[in-house]
C-alpha cells in the first residue's frame, strides 16, 4: 500500500527576490520512519537548494510568501530575525 506524507522546507533567503542565495534552513520529514532523526540546526554545511526557485523547480510548492520587513528609522542595523523566510511544501509516496 502507497501513501502520501508531507516534507516541509523553510529557507530563509538574503533578499525577497525568489532567486535569491539561500542563507538558512530547515527540513521537516514526515517520510521518515520515527526512528530517524529530522534535520537538526547546523548539521549541514550546504542548503538543500541554493534558491526558492531552485526548490520549485524540483517540485517543492511554495505556500507562503514573506511579507516585507518594516524598519524603523534609526533600526535599520540591528539584528533579529530573518526577515525573508519561504516555506516550502511537497507530498513524496511511502510504502
């Protein structure tokens, strides 16, 4: 018997543009046996996909848009969260 299971992909890119490098990210497997670890944080050296384009053109879907970051005058240099994060959603086959 064959089933669907979800994979979720985040990236996080340098800027908005769909193309461009990606700078972090995170996998969710939900293909994976239970016994089998996700993807931790910092255990890869390469992202899955340089681009959210290079992703989609692999079959990922993208469900959800970045809104643009609103800086306030005089914050445009602190640090905080990614701001152009895309996550990612395809459906593999299991058995």
């Amino acid at each position: 018997m064959t089933n669907e299971r979800q994979q979720l992909l985040i990236l996080h890119l340098a800027l908005p543009d769909l193309e461009s490098h990606t700078v972090a990210w995170a996998l969710y497997d939900g293909a994976l046996p239970e016994d089998r670890l996700q993807m931790n944080t910092g255990d890869q050296n390469e992202p899955p996909y340089q681009s959210v384009i290079d992703a989609m053109r692999d079959g990922w879907f993208v469900i959800q848009l970045a809104p643009m970051p609103t800086y306030l005058r005089g914050t445009e240099h602190e640090s905080g969260h990614l701001p152009y994060e895309y996550v990612l959603e395809r459906r593999v086959a299991v058995s």
